[in-house]
C-alpha cells in the first residue's frame, strides 16, 4: 500500500463527519460503515453488522490466516467527537490537512487515524505475504457516546471472540514522540445524580430563614462528609477497602516516568496541584480511587442580591475507582451512605439518586507474554524502551473486552501527547504515523 | 371624603404601572410621583421631591398644624413589584377590582393601599378640623429596589425629618383579620456573593482527579463549616457574642400570639419545619439570626453524564441579623472566616468576595409610649388586644429612620396574611381598608 494510497483512505475517511453524538448525523454513520466494510472486504474480511434499531453498527469483520497461526483482535471506533467550538480550528475539521508534520481533522487522533494505521499495516503483510495469522476487527460507532451496546454485541459474538488470543486497542497517546506507551490500567467509573426538594416553591428566608431545611446547606454537607477537600481523600467508609497497595517494583516503574508538575500542570491548566500521599501529582490520578463534583446547581445565581431558601438542589459526581474495586459495589455503599446521610433529615427533605454510568476499572498484568512482546517489538522499533503506565480516564471498551471474555488487551497507540483529542485542531504526528502503520506489521505479523 | 372618592383615587393610584425595578416604566414612576404631588397639595401641603439623576423621585410633603401639635411622620412607597406572573392573576394586574370583599390589584396591599388610606385619615381629620398635628408625608420609589438613595435623602431632610415626634409606617400585615398587629423588630441583613477559581477551563475528572482542587467540592466544606445544616446554628466563631437572650416577659408575649406548625408550613409550602433551641418553628426566624445559602452554581447541570472537574464555582448567601448584632462587624467577621478558611487552599484557588446589601436590624421598645398609645388606639377600635410581633424580614426604611434620626418608629399595617404581596391575586381586605383609614383617623388626630 504506496503512502498516497494510505493518505486517501484517510482523507476520506476524515471527510465523514461521523458524529455519534449528533442524530442529525446518523446518515454519516452509515457512510463510515460502509466505508470500512467495503475497504475491509477488499482486503479478504467477511464482514458482518451489529446493529440494534437506528443506533450506528458494531463492525465485525475476520480474515482466517493459516491454521498454525494465532488470533489477534483489533478493537477502533469510527465516530468522533462534536467538532466544537468550530471557529477555534484553524483548518476545515472534516478536511485531512497536512501542516506542520502533523495530520489535522476530527478523528484524526481519536481514532481514525489508528483505524486506518491497522488497515494499512494489514494490508503490507497480506501484500508481502506475511501474515499468518487470523485477524478480527471489532469497529464500534458508539465509542464517544458510551459503547451502550457494546457489551451485548461482545455476548452476541462470545463463542467468534473466545478464538482470539490477544485484542489490540490503539486509542491512547505514546508517552513522548518516539517513546512508545502501553496502558495497563484505566480507572473504573460509577457517576451519580441526586436531587433533593424542600418544598413546592422557593421560600423568603426572612420569614423562613431557621424554620426551614435549605437544600444547598444539606448538598454542602453531604459532599463535605463525602470526602476531605484538602487531601481529596474519601470519606465513604469501606471505600478504600478492596484497593490494593501498589507493589514497590511497580512504583518504581512509574515513578520512572513521571511529568514534572510544571510539566502537567500547564497541562492542566489549572492554577496548581495538590499531592494526595506524598505520590507524585502526575500518579495520583492514575493510582488512586477519587470523587469528584461535576455540577452543582441551587437557587439562584443570576445578577444581583435574591434572598430565597430554594425548594431545591442538584449534584453530578462521580467516583473513579482503581483495579480491585467493584462498580456495582461501590454503587451500592455510595447509596447506602447518602441514605443513612438523608435519614437524618426524615420527611422534610425528599430525594432521589440515580446512576449514570457504570464502568469496572480495567487492569492488565505487564506480565503477560503478549504484553511483554509487544513492549519489545515497539522498543526495538522506536529504540527507546516501552514505558508501562496507568490512566486515570475510562475505556470502556477495554475492560468490558477483559471481564467478559478474559482475553488479554494490549492498550496502545501512536498519537502524541498534544493531538488536542476531544478539542479544536486535533491532529496526529506525521513521522508517528507511519512508524506505527511499520510497527503494526511487525507485531500483527510476528507476535 | 366619601367613600365614593376614596375608591376613586385609589383607582387611579393602582392604575399607574409604577413598577420600579422595570427601566422602562420610568415614566409611570413619574405619573405616580404627580397623582401623590397633586393629591398632596391640594391637601395644603407643601410638596419638595428629591432625585438623584434618573432614579425615582422621594416625596416629602409638609402640612404644618397648630404650634401645640405633635409633629407625624408617614413613611410609604409608591412603587410596586413586578406583576408576573400575569397569566396567574385572576383580574387585571393595574384594575382595582372589588370581588369577594377585597380589593384586588398590583399594589393594593404593598403598598399604595397603605397610602390611600393615610391620605383619606388625613383628608378626614382636615374635613372635620380635627387635625392640629404637623403631618409630613416621606414617600419613595425605590423600596421594592433597595431603598438605594434613602439614606441620603434623609441626610439631605435631617433638619426638617428631626422635627418629627414619630414615625409611622404602614407596610405590614394584621395579625388576623380585626386583630391589629405592630411589629417591634425587623432582622437585618449582609448578603454576599463568592466566586472561586481553580484553573482556566474545566479539567477532565479522570486525568486530573486527586490532582487539582475542585470549587464545588470546597464550596461545599466552606459552607459545612459555615452552619450545621440540621440544626440551622452559624458555626462562625464569635457571630452569636453580641445577640441578646431575649427576656422572660418577652417571650411570654410572643408566645401567645405563634401561628401552629401547620398554618405556618402551609404557608411556607414546605414539606416539614425544623426547630432551633426548642422555640417554636414560627419564632426561630424572628428571634435568632440565620444563614441561608440563596444560590450556588458550579461545572455541568445539563441532562446527562459530563466527567468534568469545574474550573470555577459561585454562591450567593447571607445572614440575618438580630437587634445589637452590627451589619459592618459581621460583614468584616464573615469575611475574616472566609479569609482564614481560603488560606488553606493558598495559590492553588482563586477566589473574590462581594458584599451587596447592608441591612442593620430594627428594633423599637415595646415600651415606646408612642408605640403603647398607638396599640391602645388600635386595641381599642378593634376591640382586640394589639399583637407585637418581631418579623424575619427587612424593610430598610425603617432601620434607617430610626438609626439616622433616633426617632420612634411604629410599624403597622391593615392587610391580612393572605394578601399575597409581591405576587399575583394581591389583595386589600375592603372591611380593613375602611377600618383603617377610621383608626388612622384616631392615631394622627389623637397622639
């Protein structure tokens, strides 16, 4: 596959503006499947559609190598993110651009750019006939949105996905151009809602001011029992109890690659860090369980003095739980703490909770062989040693591929660090680009 | 004046949208302050109005008696809230409407009602040449506002205003119908805004959580360590030092005259009442300070999950202050509070305080004489013992008079409970109108 072949495909690709987030855009969606399908097709896949109703298909598609060969999976998503605020980009966001010695557009980064790097070095080893081994493609459309249907579709192809020894997921940054990354624990995640209602109406607190419970005072209290705001430790008994104490050996580890808090506090933009047990600020978000408020909202906060006691209160928040530590458990203690919480207020405080999201952390041994290979292979590609390392954020996908079908997941990618994912500009380094299509070959073609 | 004329000019007086927090009803402001000059000078008073700019006028208005007279003073406003919601009245917002034997209509109760009814006492006391006290009228417009410019009118009056003997003001509820009611106490006030700031935008919750702060979170534990939300008691160290206990023989008063849970949580449309230091829940908010958070706003309230870490945060909340309790020294112990409690945080939060109102509370001896003579006057028309009462709210006016000028102030009024002020279907009692321009007769003509 000659280099402009590869730019077209992505430049087509990019060109869809595959948006699952927006229904407007569900014809889109369609157009990236059968982009895919058609392109995986010519290449030996049978392909097959996952769909449920009018929501985007999971792609599935598998090429048989030779019977000595082994089964690798290869997990993508083909929609992007929104591509808002559009007047901060500064070129077309579904328009591939070269500039710079990056590739930029919507998708670029997260995650067509990997998609069509897993193709392309697929492609090279069907076209040098190297490749021994079977290939499945798992393409879902539903990455951005919270793979709603993912974990049914893994059920739906359990006895097809059994076969396979090792799933690939190349949706992550490298840790530094040319210093390759393998993630090998994100965090879990169970996200809450509450609402608590006073009364019918919001009250003078004048007339009421002591007479009456104030929702925002009570929401206040709860979050301060819930966890310290200095130390950022949670309050919640038992919520630490199942996590494990990170073995020195892999501190060590980590502690090797660590930011420096300039570092990732520019990162961060944010004013400052803070140190949660004397770990580095770049680890604790990775090796740490935490709770944090998303939204709150009471009363009014509109322009000017209003002296009212409002009839209600409203929180987002949610905890991001490390390996060890159960989603649905947590679910339950975080419930049955507001609950004991609320029963002090009795009757004049209504209140209900819901739960959002509902995500198992996912962690990998680095000792797994096809880890440990694939470590090699990218460090003797880029000649720099691979660094292991923990997420902070949630991959859902990951995780529901490990707990439902106990394969091992290699988490991997070639973006770099600044490709603005999410974000205005999102791009994918040149030279990354094309080191990884040639280290995709290697590892598909020899693990 | 016949009854006839009476309802007439009451009706051109509600006629007159003389809204003053809606800009463009300057002129309707302006139409008011006219109907009251004219009706005024044709009383034989000399009218004087004070402005500042384009705000609305203040109207001082002297009509000097016999050398042996007292010299009154009747404070009133002439502007009125909005009448939204419209679609919720049951009869046009600017008709006087006579239904069911009330008078309906947008400032019949608050209080151009009031107004009317010191107008026609005085007219009747001319008419009959009873009347050998000095009467000045202190009229303004900016009391649904903030009575912003009243302090400084009464500076300009100073000289006149301390001629006058006793003030008069008529803007409060009967106790029951044909049971008067003076009210002796008002709480004060100091309201304040806060605004927190972590970083430049909302950070990822996964990749920052246990890095950085979060407003919300320490809103939340400054709010914990403001007041205990179930006992409603201000934790700030020194803010109870300088309220008095309240004495025996005042509470006894009180006492007799408390509203049962139910009426009270039926009118506050509350789901429950709470009760501070075992006082009955309808005297807890006239009798102690208070803390209420009016508003707080921080990151994502949208529908959905958002896995952010807010950038910044924002609360409004205030205090209400009881008599000996001093608005400048509690504004400058809470912001000391803040200060101190802020530290904590260091660089790593931005923050900034604003204060907005500043509000002293009111109090005036029950054992006033002119106070104890007007509640006779009142007991004895009525045929009812006269009610003293403390109220939760604040009405500026009259900290102010009684500060500024050390003058005795009685605060009373004719409209019942369920006049609905500052809301739709605002009402006037028709038996309680008549009866109080009688009794107002007797009070001007006889103190």
């Amino acid at each position: 596959m000659s280099k402009q072949n590869v730019i077209d495909d992505f430049s087509s690709f990019i060109s869809i503006p595959s948006v699952s987030a927006d229904p407007k855009r569900a014809p889109d969606m369609s157009r990236a499947v059968k982009f895919l399908s058609k392109k995986l097709t010519s290449l030996g896949f049978e392909v097959r559609l996952l769909q449920n109703g009018q929501n985007p298909a999971t792609i599935f598609a598998k090429r048989i190598g030779s019977t000595d060969g082994k089964t690798i999976g290869i997990y993508g998503h083909y929609d992007v993110q929104p591509e808002d605020p559009v007047r901060e980009w500064d070129s077309e966001p579904f328009t591939l651009t070269q500039k710079n010695g990056r590739f930029y557009g919507r998708g670029t980064a997260d995650n067509k750019g990997h998609i069509i790097q897993n193709i392309a070095a697929i492609d090279n080893l069907i076209a040098s006939q190297s490749l021994k081994n079977t290939i499945v493609f798992l393409i879902e459309g539903e990455e951005e949105t919270g793979s709603e249907h993912f974990t049914s579709y893994i059920d739906t192809l359990k006895d097809e996905l059994m076969k396979v020894d090792v799933f690939y997921i190349t949706d992550v940054e490298m840790y530094k151009k040319n210093i390759p990354m393998i993630i090998y624990a994100l965090r879990g995640l169970v996200y809450f809602e509450i609402e608590l209602k006073v009364g019918d109406h919001d009250m003078h607190s004048g007339v009421y001011g002591n007479a009456v419970y104030n929702p925002a005072q009570i929401l206040a209290d709860l979050f301060a029992h819930m966890k310290n705001s200095r130390s950022g430790e949670v309050l919640i008994s038992g919520f630490y109890d199942s996590v494990r104490k990170i073995a020195e050996k892999e501190m060590k580890l980590l502690n090797n690659h660590v930011f420096s808090d300039e570092e990732f506090q520019k990162d961060a933009g944010s004013l400052g860090l803070t140190s949660m047990r004397n770990v580095p600020s770049y680890l604790a978000p990775k090796i740490f369980p935490s709770m944090d408020i998303h939204g709150i909202k009471s009363g009014f906060v509109g322009d000017g003095p209003k002296t009212i006691i409002p009839a209600q209160g409203l929180a987002k928040f949610s905890f991001r739980l490390v390996e060890h530590q159960d989603a649905g458990k947590m679910e339950l203690l975080v419930r049955d703490f507001i609950e004991k919480y609320m029963n002090q207020y009795g009757a004049r405080v209504e209140y209900s909770i819901t739960s959002h999201s509902y995500d198992n952390p996912f962690y990998c041994s680095i000792n797994d062989p096809y880890l440990q290979k694939t470590a090699r292979i990218l460090s003797d590609h880029f000649g720099h040693e691979t660094v292991f390392m923990r997420e902070g954020g949630s991959i859902p996908a990951a995780e529901i591929i490990q707990r439902v079908l106990g394969k091992p997941v290699v988490l991997t990618g070639f973006v770099l660090p600044d490709a603005n994912l999410h974000a205005p500009n999102e791009n994918f380094d040149e030279d990354m680009f094309w080191e990884g299509i040639e280290v995709l070959g290697k590892i598909y073609g020899g693990i």
